[in-house]
C-alpha cells in the first residue's frame, strides 16, 4: 500500500491513529545534547519502517524509547496499543528486538541461549528453539560458546532471540553494522523471509541499500527531525531525472568552473569527492573533460549513480549520509 | 520459574569458568592448608576451631563474586539484553544467590571431610548448625555483594568498595585474626559487623561449643540482614551503566546493617557474645571437646 511522500517539519502534529507503532512529537535530551527534537511517524500493521539517517541521528534512541529501554522526555509513543514507558512485561511479551550491540556471558550456548529467553515468556507464545536454530542456520553451531561465534553468527542469533516469542513487533537497530557484505546480504535475505510472514518491523540503518530494498517506507532522520518520508519509489522520485556523478581529480577544480559545466544542477565537495548533480549525465561528462583538459587538470576516477537516497539526503542536508 | 531456569544456567556458566574453579574452591582449600600449617601447632584440638574460620571465608567469599559479575554484566550491555525480556530484577536476584549458595556448598564439604581424614578434626562438630550458618551466611552476603553492584557506578568503584568492605569482614570478624586476641574495644566494633555472627557462629558449631541460643541470634541477624539487603539490591538495581546512583541513593545501603547494629548495640550493652568467645577460645587445646555448651558467664571486665 503506497502513501504519499511526507515532509515532516520538526513540529508536526499529525495524530497518528491507527498504526501498530504511533510516534507523537518524541523529544529527548541527553543533559546538553538534544537527541529528538520531535519525531512522529506511524508504522502500519505488516509493514516494513526504516529510520535511515547517519550516527547521532536519533534513531537509536527513537527506538530504544519504543523498546522501553529509554523514556523520552515528551511526546507520545505507542507500540501495540501499549505506552512503551508504563506497559511492563505487556509490552514485551509482544515485542522481539535486536539491539544496536548485543551481549551474552562468554560462556553462554547458542542453544542455551535460545531455550533460556523463550523459557521468559508465556508457554502459548514460544517459538521452539530447535526450530530457530535450523531457520538462522545455527544448528552447527547449537553447542558453541557466545565467545566463539563469528560477528555473522552473533547477529543471527540475536535476530533468532527476537523471534523466540513470535512477536507481533520487531525493533531492529543497524541489524548488519560491522557485517561484511555477503554476511550483510544473508541478514537481509533472513528480513525478507520476516517480511513474507507480514510483521511489522521498525529497522534503524545508516545504509542506503539496506533501507531501499528492505523497507516499504523509509524516514530519513537527520539531527533529531524527520526531514522526509515515504516510499523509497517516492523519495527517489525527487530526483528522478537526475544522475549522480562522483568525481576525483588531481587538484581542486574552481567553483565557477564547476558549476559552468553543462547539465549540471547541484554541485558539492566532500572530503576531496566533487559530487555533482546533472539532468544531462553524457553531456556533463564531455563538458567536465574539456574543462580538466583547460585547467591543466587530471581526472582520477569517475562514478556514476542512478537516484538513490543519498541524494535525497545531500538535497535537504547537503551532508552525505554514509561515512 | 524464571528464577530456577536463571539459577541453573549461572552454575552452568560458573563451572564453565575458571576464575571460579580458582577462587571458589582452589583458594578456600589454599586456606584451610595455610591457617591449619601457621596455626595448628601441631594440635588437632585447633583444627575445628580453624575449619570454622575457613568456612566463614569460604562462605563470605559470596560477596566478592557477586559483586563483580553483576557489574562486568551491566557494563557489558548483557543486562541489557536481559532487559528486553519479560523478567525482572527480583528474579535475576535471585538466582545470583541461589547459584551462589549452590556453588559454595562443595568447597565447605570438602573442607569438612579434610579436617575430618586429613588433619584429624576429633568430632564432626554440630553438622546441622554449621548447614544452617553456611546457607544462611552464604546468603546474607551474596545479598550484600549485590548492594554494592546496585550503587557502584563502574567496576574501579566497586573495586574499591570491595576492598575497604572484605578486609573489614575478614580482620574484624575473628575469621583470620581471632577476636579473642584484639583489644576490647575492637571486639565491642566487631560486636557491629554482620561477618562477626557468622564468623563466631561457624567456630562455635565446629568446635560444638554452640547452644541452640546462640545459633538462633547469629541465624535471626544473617536472615534479617538478607531480606533488607535483597529488597534494597532490588530497588537500587540499574539495568544500564549510563543510569547512575546518586549520593543519597547510596545511603540505602545503610538500610541493611540495620539489624547488625541493633545486635550489635544489645550485645554491647547485655550480650555475653564476648565472654563466650574468650572462654570458647581458650578451652582450644589439642584433646577432645566437651560435647556440653558451657555455662553462660558475665561479660569479661575491661
């Protein structure tokens, strides 16, 4: 179900009413440090969210306070029709999460580890372990130590321990941070399957692919405000018609050079990457050669990119959002 | 359930470690062998007397572990993680102590059946007395650990704490050092420290000087002082090393040395606690022990 792309300016207050997670003007400050300055958005029941935004954000925090883990200074959430702050166990026997770092004792079994949570919660609602470790293909591994598990095998497990309850919500906190790519791309097969069994999951990221493939609607964060949400399709589509080109070269090129070059919408440097903006890629790149070959300059690498959300990003912030 | 299902995966864990091989059963025995080397002098009659000092160690060693794990837990986000589940406090708890209790139970047998075949302990002391005391102490000071992890904001405090807190127990409770030695005016601060009961309450049933009084007021002092240290553990217990306690969250430490120091004012002021112990301690001799409790006696004149 597609929803109309939403600018959320720092003081909305659309009520929320009928979504599994309601999020209300959430403001939070760590002493000095403002970490939400108001963030609302709704989560519908089946659908797959994304907070996408660089560290410091506010996402984690954002969920941590959906979680119970955290109590925001004002503003309203609610998960399941449970206030996060009040509900208690309620609220956790319906919710399965996955922290941003998850720790067990050194010691602690991979079996043991699954049997050991799914014993906390109410007998109806378990998952069988054994069936768990077979699903996040841990069953090798059902007898090793916490300490000897690779950082893929952690986080499979960790994912596995969210769904020991079979939970009706599940928070998922940079889920592949630090994994490397092909474990990455294994996690992300693993949250496709929870999307098929239509839960409704809340998922932090700062990885663009990740929010674009996994998530039916994505809010980009940025400084503890929302500053744009929607579908990916829809996000994008705010720079449909427009190529990214990724540019490095011997020396720094003039500003007026650069912004006289054909096609050529937005230009920006990041850390000795000229980032350019063009509605006409081919003639971008002929004008950009020309004017290297005039200023005695040396192109050293080139890339091109379809619209992403980056750019949706360098658009509202003129920051990029990955490191 | 969720507190026996927590109990027996902490004594999986433990056994699984080698720090607790080491501190909970190789050390208490490297005790027994020393104390009964320095101060055996040869006589079996002290052997009882020292196996009562050794289990107190053995016993109140509860309070160092406990501490420590509850803190490496917390600032290594387990606790948190715990957090997300639907168990609370109480029963994380109180599985610390019931594995703790589980856990120390074989170095004390084992220190029993040495001083009986090994160093020829003449009796098995009152059995059930020291049962008792070992439980309930073991306990009572797990309980204490698990204050001090709740107001401790890092393990470099609790490091500290525990150490200013331990050589009290162990210097001021007659467990190393007998009382019955120290100037009187020690003896009448000890009267305060909840390891004193213990201590003079295990040497009492090893040597079977005890009397079924005696063993009462020690057991009624160690249960008060765990069921005040339990719940306040429980309310001061942090999830999160960010959350801290404040200086007059502290204070509530204070709450669980309440019986102690009413014990200990009524002792001072009408207990024979010193007098026995000075007459317990010099009836320790290298023959058999008196099965009889002797006759209670005024408090010694300074």
């Amino acid at each position: 179900m597609s929803q109309p792309a939403i600018e959320v300016s720092p003081t909305s207050t659309t009520v929320p009413q009928s979504g599994v997670i309601q999020v209300r003007d959430l403001k939070k400050s760590y002493g000095d440090v403002v970490a939400l300055r108001g963030v609302s958005f709704e989560v519908a029941a089946g659908e797959v969210f994304g907070l996408l935004g660089p560290n410091g954000a506010g996402k984690t925090t954002t969920i941590e306070i959906l979680e119970g883990l955290r109590t925001a200074d004002s503003g309203e959430a609610r998960v399941a029709g449970l206030d996060p702050e009040t509900a208690g166990t309620k609220l956790k026997e319906k919710i399965g999460a996955v922290l941003q770092s998850t720790n067990l004792p050194d010691k602690l079994k991979v079996q043991e580890a699954l049997t050991l949570f799914s014993r906390f919660y109410k007998r109806h609602s378990r998952s069988d372990p054994a069936a768990l470790l077979r699903r996040f293909q841990l069953e090798e591994k059902k007898d090793a130590f916490y300490k000897d598990l690779s950082g893929g095998q952690k986080q499979r497990l960790a994912l596995a321990m969210a769904l020991v309850n079979d939970p009706e919500v599940i928070f998922l906190d940079e889920p592949t941070a630090g994994l490397d790519p092909q474990v990455r791309r294994e996690m992300y097969d693993i949250i496709e399957e929870l999307k098929t069994e239509k839960k409704t999951i809340l998922l932090t990221t700062h990885y663009i692919e990740e929010a674009e493939r996994l998530c039916d609607r994505v809010a980009i964060v940025d400084t503890g405000r929302i500053i744009a949400q929607g579908t990916p399709r829809e996000l994008k589509h705010r720079s449909a018609g427009t190529t990214r080109i990724e540019v490095r070269v011997a020396r720094p090129l003039r500003e007026d050079l650069v912004k006289s070059m054909d096609g050529v919408l937005d230009a920006r440097e990041f850390e000795g990457t000229l980032v350019l903006h063009s509605s006409h890629a081919p003639q971008t790149i002929v004008s950009l050669v020309k004017t290297l070959e005039a200023d005695g300059n040396e192109l050293q690498a080139l890339e091109m990119f379809s619209p992403s959300l980056e750019d949706v990003f360098i658009e509202l912030t003129g920051r990029r959002l990955r490191e | 359930m969720q507190t026996w299902i927590l109990t027996k995966i902490r004594i999986r864990l433990a056994l699984r470690n080698k720090t607790f091989i080491f501190f909970g059963v190789a050390m208490p025995l490297g005790f027994l062998f020393l104390f009964v080397l320095i101060f055996g002098h040869g006589q079996t009659g002290m052997i009882a007397y020292i196996l009562g000092s050794v289990l107190t160690i053995t016993v109140m060693g509860s309070f160092w572990g406990l501490s420590v794990q509850l803190v490496i837990f917390r600032e290594q986000g387990i606790l948190r993680r715990f957090r997300l589940a639907p168990v609370g406090a109480g029963p994380l708890l109180a599985s610390s102590i019931l594995a703790n209790y589980v856990l120390v139970l074989p170095a004390v047998i084992a220190e029993i059946l040495i001083c009986r075949s090994a160093f020829h302990m003449h009796t098995w002391g009152n059995l059930p007395a020291i049962f008792v005391l070992v439980s309930v102490g073991a306990a009572t000071f797990s309980a204490f650990g698990l204050i001090v992890a709740s107001v401790t904001n890092s393990m470099q405090e609790t490091q500290v704490i525990n150490n200013l807190i331990w050589s009290a127990f162990l210097f001021l409770s007659g467990a190393t050092v007998p009382l019955a030695v120290f100037p009187q005016w020690i003896q009448r601060v000890a009267l305060f420290s909840p390891a004193t009961y213990l201590a003079t309450g295990l040497q009492a049933a090893a040597t079977k000087f005890v009397t079924g009084e005696e063993l009462l007021t020690d057991c009624v002092a160690l249960i008060v002082g765990l069921a005040l240290a339990f719940e306040v553990s429980r309310q001061l217990f942090r999830w999160e090393p960010e959350a801290k306690v404040g200086g007059k969250g502290k204070l509530w430490v204070l709450v669980a040395l309440v019986p102690f120091l009413v014990f200990g004012a009524y002792e001072n002021r009408n207990g024979d606690r010193l007098a026995q112990l000075h007459k317990n301690f010099s009836q320790l001799d290298s023959g058999p022990h008196q099965t009889e409790a002797p006759a209670d006696t005024a408090p010694a004149q300074q």
